[in-house]
C-alpha cells in the first residue's frame, strides 16, 4: 500500500516501486510451438473428416480436466500459503477491473453456448445412433468446457490483482492452462460449420438439424463464436498478467484538498467529447448492421467508402495529438514507463501491432496481383498507415507526465470511443474469415494462418482501447487536483 502521512504536511507520496518480474522462458516457448503445431495440423488436414476425429475432442477435454484440477489447486495454495506462492510488494492494476468485466462478460456468454451445445449433442447421442459414441464425447467436451470457464473466471477474479511467485509448481500449472486455452481457440476454428442440410452425411448433420440448433444456435453461432475465442484470448492475458509488476510515478496528492473534493462524476467535457465521438461513429454502425442484414454491391461499396473516411478522420486527429504533443515542455518527457499487465506492455502492443499492418499489406498486395488499386486497397493503405501512426502516437504519449494529458482529452476520448467500436466490428467478422473462400487476405488458402492475424486486429484494437481507458483514467485524476494548472506548455510554469 502507499506511505502516507498526513500528520505533518497533510499529503501522501506514491513511491514507485518496480518489479522485473515477466512470465518464464517455459510458458511462452510451449505455447508458441503448441499453437505452431496446432496450426500445420489443421493447414494440412480437414480435422473434422480425418478418420478418428473423436480423439480431437477427448484430447482437449483431457485437457479442460487437468486445467479445471490446477486451478483449483492454484487457488488453494495461494490463499493457503501466501508466503510461498505470492510475492509481498504491492499490485495495484488499474485496467484491471475493466478487463474482468469484459471477461465475465465473455465467460457467461461462452457458458450459455457451452451449455445449449451440450444438451444439442445429447439429444443426437439419442436420434443418430450411426454416430453415438461421437456425439457422446461432444457432449462431454462441451459441459467439462463449461465447468472450465466458470472456474477459470471465478479464480481469475479473486487472484488477478496478485503478484505470483514463478515457482516451478505454478509454471507447470500455467504451462498446461495456458495451452488448454490455445488448444481450445484452434480447435473451434478447426470444427467451425455453416449449417448444414438434413440431406449431408457429415458427423455434424444432427446437430445443426435439431430444433434446439435450428432455432437458437444457427442464428447467433458467428458471435458466440467471436465470443468464444476472445473468451480464450482475454483469459491468457490476464494469465500472463499475473506475474507482471508495477511501475509508478511519484504523485503527491494533498489530502486536505481532497476531502472537500466531490465523488468522481463524468465531466461536461467528457460527456460533450463522446457525444462527438459517437456521432462519428453512426454512419459505420448503421451501414455495417444494414450490410450484415442485405448483403448488395450498393452497401459494400458504402461501406468501403465509409471505412476509408473514417480512417482518414483517424489519421487526422492523430496527427492533430502529434501537434499538441510537440509543443509540450521536454521537462514533462520521462524515461521510465509504467506497465502493469500484459494488455499494458509495449512489446505486446509492438508485436501486434506489427500483425495488423501485416494483415493490411497482404490485403494491399493482394489487390495489386490482380492488377488494380481499387478501394478495397485504398481502405488497406488507409488502415495500415492509421495503425502505424496510432501506435507510435500512444508508445510516445506514455513517455509524457499524467498531468500533460489534459491538452490532449480531446484525442484520447476520440480515440478511445473509435477502437471500441472497432474492435466490436472486427468481433463479428471472426465468423466470416474463418470459413471465408473468398476472403481478399490470403485467398481460400492457409485459414488458420488468416485467423490468427486477424486475432492480431482484434487484439491490437482492445489493447489499444485499454492505453486510451488508461490515459482517460489518469488525466482524470489529475483533473481532480490541479483542475485549472497546466505545467506542460513550453514557456510555461516551470517547477
């Protein structure tokens, strides 16, 4: 906790404290060569009509058994033996809470799919006999799945703010929940269906024929998939996160002056920014909701034309924050910078961030093969130099002071309210460019390898969106004490 004392001079000090504390060689090295493994299988099979296809799912049911068993054992030594498994400096992580909300979010809704998947696959282990024993391992996948994500999410929860020690016991229990999770992302895409006809012979043909799966899963299987994996995705975040440190500046806050302060409320400013923020954001939902429901030429070409518009407002505005940044006072520029999970780590965010212009340059050359720069290649090069501004923006904002943050509200919230509402996009595309043969990023070749970029998007928009919630968070709290200060101009105040 921070050293206060208020007896003398009525404020409290804030020490930084800083810990090098990063996950082990072990668990990044195994969960690259699973996924890497994962990914030739399924590039160079059909997982799905390869004779013996039962094992697929009693290998990653195995799997959610033995993860289910460690977290459990987890949680108990942790509460039991503090001393052993946790470190004694202080965690204090502010994006926490948010992240847990969007992961109980996405947890109960991939427990709802898990739970009617399993009464599906138990009512065909009943109607289709030719292929019981399939549909009973399905069924038994799909609950211990369920059982797995409630437990995981609780234990999550209750350890999240923790620093754990990386004892060999906890790096084995991490290295098997962590593939657990990477294995599960793989194989749902692998399984991944349209619905298909009572007429096909395919091991799926009861169960998307039943009135449980006609009626409630086909309609809203593309987002309980996208649930599903950023369900996965998230929880390894958080995972990793454990065993990251702080590193904080030191702020002095008067006491006396806060007492008198009112609670946190959001500011007129913060209400008129997002009102504008939102505002912009207006004609992409409605043409995106209008072309998931019509799909015509008209809606596709508006809603390339709205995509290149919006990125180009966001290259702007970028642009606008590089200004103000450029007339900051050099004395508000620090060297170290804070991170207090894996969603706030500038390698992870390189790295990407690296994924998404990837993604968008194999788009652009793709449609430069074909002999045309149309506007589907525009809106890639648009995206492309969006994301590489934002990135640098944001790594190059993090070196500035909180309190330099106030002149730049505008941008942030801006920024803010844009990579939400584009990350939520991206969430219902995951479906589409999973069984995509027609997909403008690699073609009807390497999905796997398609997907996994596209993960890179998605997360690169959410952990973007988590610097902007950061950087609002702390100007916040800065706005609170020094309402009408600014000590970031050049030519200014000076200390």
């Amino acid at each position: 906790m921070p050293r206060c004392d208020t007896s003398i001079l009525g404020s409290c000090e804030v020490s930084t404290r800083r810990s090098h504390n990063f996950p082990s060689i072990l668990i990044s090295t195994s969960l690259m060569a699973a996924t890497a493994v994962v990914i030739y299988m399924y590039e160079t099979t059909k997982l799905y009509d390869i004779a013996g296809y039962i094992l697929l799912p009693v290998l990653v049911l195995m799997m959610y058994l033995a993860s289910v068993i460690f977290w459990i054992s987890l949680c108990v030594l942790v509460k039991t033996q503090p001393r052993s498994y946790r470190t004694t400096s202080p965690k204090e992580k502010s994006v926490i809470n948010l992240v847990l909300i969007f992961l109980w979010i996405l947890g109960l809704g991939a427990i709802f799919y898990s739970i009617l998947n399993t009464i599906v696959y138990v009512q065909c282990s009943f109607e289709d006999l030719s292929t019981r024993k399939t549909h009973i391992t399905n069924s038994a996948y799909r609950a211990i799945q369920a059982v797995f994500t409630i437990v995981q999410t609780i234990v999550l929860s209750s350890i999240s703010k923790l620093n754990l020690r990386r004892t060999k016991l906890i790096q084995c229990f991490f290295v098997v929940i962590l593939l657990t999770n990477t294995s599960a992302w793989i194989y749902n895409i692998s399984i991944i269906q349209k619905p298909i006809s009572l007429n096909s012979t395919h091991v799926f043909r009861c169960y998307w024929n039943t009135q449980t799966a006609t009626k409630l899963i086909s309609p809203i299987h593309p987002i309980m998939f996208a649930i599903e994996q950023e369900y996965n995705f998230l929880s390894v975040c958080v995972i990793v996160s454990l065993f990251f440190g702080n590193n904080w500046d030191t702020v002095k806050f008067d006491f006396t002056e806060r007492q008198h302060r009112p609670s946190w409320k959001p500011s007129g400013r913060f209400v008129t920014y997002s009102i504008v923020s939102f505002i912009f954001q207006i004609p992409s939902v409605v043409i995106f909701v209008l072309r998931k429901t019509y799909n015509n030429q008209t809606l596709s070409n508006a809603w390339e034309q709205t995509t290149m518009f919006r990125n180009s407002t966001l290259l702007l505005i970028i642009w606008y924050g590089f200004h103000i940044l450029r007339r900051m006072d050099r004395g508000s520029y620090r060297k170290n910078v804070e991170f207090d999970s894996f969603l706030d780590n500038d390698v992870v965010y390189i790295i990407c961030a690296s994924g998404t212009i990837m993604y968008a340059a194999l788009g652009v050359a793709e449609h430069n093969h074909r002999g045309s720069f149309d506007e589907k290649a525009m809106k890639y090069s648009l995206f492309m130099i969006e994301t590489f501004y934002q990135t640098i923006f944001l790594l190059y904002l993090k070196r500035f002071e909180r309190k330099c943050y106030t002149k730049l509200y505008f941008v942030i919230i801006f920024l803010l309210f844009s990579n939400m509402i584009t990350w939520i996009f991206f969430q219902f595309w995951i479906y589409d460019i999973s069984y995509s043969n027609t997909n403008e990023v690699l073609g009807p070749l390497y999905p796997a390898a398609r997907q996994t970029l596209y993960i890179f998007i998605c997360f690169y928009r959410f952990q973007s969106f988590i610097y902007l919630f950061k950087f609002y968070k702390q100007e916040e709290n800065i706005y609170q004490f020094f309402p009408t200060k600014s000590h970031c101009e050049k030519h200014k105040e000076k200390p």
